[in-house]
C-alpha cells in the first residue's frame, strides 16, 4: 500500500492520530526534506527510516519505490508540510504506483488552501485552485485565461513575489476585484486580510508580508459577465 499522508502546515497539534499511528507502522516513509521531516517524526517519537524523495529526485527513485511496494512493503509519502501532490511532489510516484496495480490510500488532513479559501469570506461553493503561476513564460497569458473565471479563484504565493502578483492580477481582474490574502495558516501570527486587489496591494507595499501566502481571488460578478457579453454582441 502506498499512503499520502498529509502534515501539518503549521501548528503540530494538527497532526492526527491515524497519521502517527501510519508513519509509526510503514516499511518506509518518503520526505521530501528529510531534515524538516525528521524534527516532525522526532516530536512524535516516531522512529522509522526515512528516504529523501522530491521534485529533483522523483523520476530516478520512483521505479524502485514501486519495487517494494510490489514485494509486498507499506510506503507512507509526506512533504515538508500540507498534503503530497498539492503543489508539492507526489503526482509522478503516484501515477506509477496506480500503473503498477498497487493501492493508494490518501488520508485527508491538512492542506493550506482549504482554511485560506473559507476564511476569505468569498464564495466557497466552487472554485478553482491555481496553485504557484508560472514565474515567466506562460504567466501573463496563463492570468488572462482567468479573467472571466467565474468560480474563485486560489493562488501560492511567495511573500517576496506577493506584492508582485497582486498587482498583476489588479491589472488583468481590475483593481475593484474582492480578494483576500492569508498568511501563515495554522501558526501563531495567522492573519487575513480583506479588500480589493487595489488596496491589498497598497497594504502589503506598506506591510511587507512574511511566512506562507495564499492569495484568494473572488470570480468575476454575474454583472460584469453580462455587460462584458453585452458589449461583445455590440461589437
């Protein structure tokens, strides 16, 4: 069996008993940082083997992984933190995993968008998650594809590139666009705020940002839509 367990994303006590219990039990764990994973098992005295695995290393390690799985092993998958394949390695050894016949079993748990999303106070009910924008090719055309999304929208940012984005997203959304920005989830200086990508921007010019960002962005209004369709028949 190959388990994706998620971690906590900031306070420990967000760990679950089922995921001690998984990681304490497994032939082997995979970590995509094994000295920041290490700190987590060790708060938990959870003393197994662990084997680095991440984006850089995926592609050569995976055939082996699915080797002892098929021979029969129980492989646990985590990240430094949050759920594995979430904007973080796990996609490619799960993909071979499931060619190979193996089960996988992905336990629910933490993961950073979800408290981000329904803290934001924006509709929650459909949505569309983004992730980390490509850094330069592809970005600006990647932004205009979601000028008429409908559904909210969710966005990993770098705090450093965050000021950046915003006013990117200001000029391709329009600057009176509802947005909300999150930070630090689960830690203890978590915060959210509120405005428009306009003053989001303005705020965190003022007040550089620190520690994990989500950046969650309302869908374009139902009024917008009609006028923008309106103009385009006119045209």
């Amino acid at each position: 069996m190959l388990y994706i367990v998620p971690t906590p994303v900031g306070n420990m006590e967000d760990m679950t008993l089922r995921v001690i219990r998984l990681l304490k039990e497994a032939d082997l764990v995979l970590a995509e940082d094994t000295r920041t994973s290490g700190i987590l098992l060790k708060h938990f005295d959870i003393q197994n083997r662990l084997m680095s695995h991440h984006k850089f290393n995926e592609h050569g390690t995976s055939a082996a992984i699915v080797e002892r799985l098929k021979a029969g092993e129980n492989v646990a998958l985590i990240s430094d933190a949050g759920t594995p394949g979430i904007s973080d390695p796990g996609f490619y050894l799960v993909r071979e995993a499931v060619a190979a016949g193996i089960e996988v079993q992905t336990l629910p748990g933490a993961t950073a968008f979800v408290p981000a999303l329904v803290s934001s106070g924006l509709p929650c009910d459909r949505f569309c998650f983004e992730g980390f924008l490509p850094q330069k090719k592809g970005r600006q055309s990647h932004l205009e594809s979601l000028r008429d999304e409908p559904r909210t929208m969710v966005f990993y940012e770098s705090p450093y590139r965050l000021v950046k984005l915003l006013q990117q997203l200001a000029d391709v959304m329009g600057a009176d666009r509802q947005a909300s920005v999150c930070r630090e989830i689960s830690k203890i200086h978590e915060e959210s705020v509120r405005g428009t990508l306009e003053e989001l921007t303005a705020h965190f010019t003022q007040t550089p940002p620190k520690g994990e960002i989500v950046v969650v962005v309302a869908g374009i209004s139902k009024v917008k839509s009609k006028e923008k369709t309106k103009k385009q028949k006119e045209i």
